[in-house]
C-alpha cells in the first residue's frame, strides 16, 4: 500500500523574511533581498553581494547555551523547522508516536563558517585551543541531528549531501519514506550559511556569481539577456510531512500533497550542466506522480542566473514537457532570495506550497532585457494570480545531481 503524502506546516528563514508571512509578502511585492555584504570585509573580492539573512537572534528559537554549540547553517534549520512544526499545529511528544517522526535536514556544504573560526584558531594559536565542538558544529549532519534531539523525532534521521539539489532531494527521500510506510512525519529541507570569506572566494574564483555590486537588488537576474552569474544567498526551508491518515486523524490543515519525486544524474561534468539530465528527471517525477506533463501549471525552475544553467533549463523543459512548456509559467524565485545553495529546494518547496494555497505566483524580477534562447513564460517583474493545481520545483547540483518534486491542491 502507498501512503498518500501531505504538507502540513512549513518554515523559511530568507534574505526576505524570517517567518512565511513576511516572506511571502516580499515575494509577491518582487522585492530582492540582496545587498552589500557587511559581515566582512569584501573590498578584494570582485563579487561583494549576496542575499544575507539579517537581524536573526538564535535566541528567539533556541536557548543561549545550545545555540553556542550551532554553527550558523544549524541555527538557521533549528528556527525554520521550529516555525514549521509551530504551523502544523503538532505536538510530537503529545500527538504521535515519535518513532515514527523523522528528520532529513540536507546542507550543501555544512559548517564553513566554524571551519573558518577553528581553522584561524589552529593557525594563531595552535592545536590545543581548537574547539572540542569543532566537530559536532562543522558537520552537514547536524542540521537532522539537534532538529531531532530538540523535538524529540526517533524515526528515520539523515542528511542528503547534493550541492544545490540537496534540499530537494531531502523532500522527496522523505515523501518516499513516508509513502512506504517507513514513518508518519517527516521535517525536511535545507540549511545553508556561506556567505563567509572562503566561501565567497572560491565561487569568485569559478567565476561564478554576479559582479553587479553597484545595483545588488539588479544582480540575480535569470532567464534575462544581461544576466551574468548567480547571487548568494543562506537560510532555511524546511517542511512538515505526513501520511494523509496522519494529518486527517490529528485534524491538521493542509497546504498541499506531495505527488512526485524525480532524480538523475548528468554524468557529464563536475559544474557544466546538461540538458539531458533535468529532462530525465522531471520526467521521472511526472511519471512517478502519475499526470500527464500538460496538468503541470507551474513550475519553480533552479534558475540560478548564470547563462550557461537558465539556457540549459529552458532546453530541459522543453524537452520534458513538449509543447505544453510553451503554455506553463516559470519562475525563478532566485532572483529575490539569491541561491540557498543546499538550501535553495527546501524554501523553494515552501514557495510552491504557498503558490498552490494562495493562487499567486510569484514573478522573476529583473528579466528587462528577454534572452531569446530563454524563451518561456518566466512570470517576469509582476506576481501573477492563476488557479495552479500542480506545481514543479527544479533543483540542480554540481556534479551532475538533479531533483525534481511535484506538488499538487489537496483534494481529500
């Protein structure tokens, strides 16, 4: 038997908000979260912008001392997933059985920021002042790991580790956990804190991101003609997920079900993308969601603004939907939050559950200037209201990861 899946409560810590009311109120208003970097000093970097998250307080979610013990990414997924359980309206200890309540919580690439602190220590002051939470704060895991202890989740606990697919492939591992039978509820998403020295440097050195640094709120500009590299972002996006029984026999409210998971594997390049993977795995998720590729209304595409990954998109979506990608919008909701790197599928997944409630999409801002091989309908500038009652969201990795989920309008 195949459980079927539902959303019932979800978190976003942005660079547009730290709770879904703001968030969502800044995407519908097109606004960008990208700004002068001032957490350090960037006057030798050619890129000196990114999408941070500002004015956050650990301290609202968790207590001091814990909080001491979290590397920045960990925060970041303790509050989201506090602000998604909160949503849901469950009470793990008093309303389920916690062994079947998991968590799969991914990050790109974990604790930079405390690799950085402990790295400088072991430099200037040697070994021995090395931090005995060095470890414990630094590795991708312990996003699941304090989410699970904090809450007390027994069930089903992992990270996935795919680039800028892991808070997508986190969902869909989860979905496919609980449509199984292997758990009840699943928290999942990505964290990601990278906006740190090292970090910035090394994707300056790919030539990688936007070196627009005199308008930021211009940099992140997919699918558009003058577009010339990605923005930074960090946060969390994080889901609840439960069996329909589940959700149904606790009363919960639902914001959307989980209706397909697709991966692939390019099998081509350590960074280039190519087409023929992302097609391959969006057809995978419309084939395991059992639809037609012409009942998808709205995909969420990576869309990251580098010109050679929004061209291979569109190909890829033309390619997996036939003439139908003429007809469907795309957006990519990058261009105001910057890219969450191993975050960016879990706030994307809270996107488009919030696209399917409230029957808006929301825009690509910056697209002024069309690129004719980028020739879809990307929702540009201008939120748009529409009736979606299937939605896609694309995530893309380096070395040739690719996840695909696909959400639908609960219908009991």
């Amino acid at each position: 038997m195949k459980h079927r899946v539902v959303v019932t409560g979800m978190g976003a810590v942005t660079a547009l908000g730290h709770d879904l009311e703001t968030f969502w109120g800044n995407l519908m208003q097109g606004k960008s979260g990208v700004s002068k970097i001032e957490s350090f000093d960037v006057s030798e970097y050619p890129t000196q912008i990114a999408a941070s998250v500002k004015d956050f307080n650990p301290e609202d979610y968790i207590d001091r001392k814990e909080a001491r013990k979290m590397d920045r990414f960990v925060q970041f997924a303790v509050a989201a997933a506090t602000t998604a359980l909160k949503d849901s309206g469950l009470n793990i200890a008093e309303q389920t059985d916690p062994e079947r309540v998991g968590v799969m919580i991914g990050s790109g690439i974990g604790g930079l920021g405390t690799w950085e602190d402990q790295h400088n220590i072991l430099l200037q002051k040697g070994p021995k002042r090395v931090s005995p939470f060095f470890i414990p704060m630094m590795i991708a895991n312990m996003a699941s790991g304090h989410v699970s202890i904090l809450f007390g989740a027994k069930g089903p606990n992992s990270t996935a580790v795919t680039a800028c697919a892991t808070g997508t492939h986190s969902i869909g591992d989860s979905y496919k956990l609980i449509q199984r039978g292997d758990a009840d509820v699943m928290i999942c998403g990505g964290a990601e804190a990278t906006i740190r020295p090292t970090g910035l440097a090394g994707f300056c050195s790919m030539r990688a991101m936007s070196t627009r640094n005199d308008e930021p709120e211009k940099a992140s500009r997919p699918f558009d003609a003058e577009r010339d590299g990605f923005v930074m972002g960090e946060g969390s996006g994080i889901l609840i997920l439960e069996s329909l029984e589940h959700a149904q026999k606790r009363g919960a409210k639902i914001y959307a079900e989980v209706i397909g998971y697709g991966l692939s594997g390019d099998a081509h390049h350590m960074t280039e993308p190519d087409p023929n993977g992302p097609e391959r795995c969006m057809k995978m998720a419309i084939r395991d969601a059992g639809i037609d590729a012409s009942e998808v209304d709205y995909i969420n595409a990576h869309g990251t603004s580098t010109p050679v990954g929004d061209r291979s998109e569109t190909i890829a979506i033309k390619r997996a939907l036939g003439d139908h990608a003429s007809k469907v919008a795309v957006s990519s909701t990058k261009s105001m939050t910057g890219h969450l790197l191993g975050a960016a599928g879990g706030v994307e997944a809270v996107i488009c559950g919030l696209t399917l409630k409230n029957g808006v999409i929301p825009p690509t801002i910056n697209l002024e200037h069309p690129d004719p091989e980028c020739d879809l309908d990307y929702v540009p500038n201008v939120a748009r209201q529409a009736d979606v009652k299937v939605a896609m969201s694309n995530s893309f990795g380096f070395g040739g990861h690719n996840a695909t989920i696909i959400l639908k309008k609960f219908e009991a």
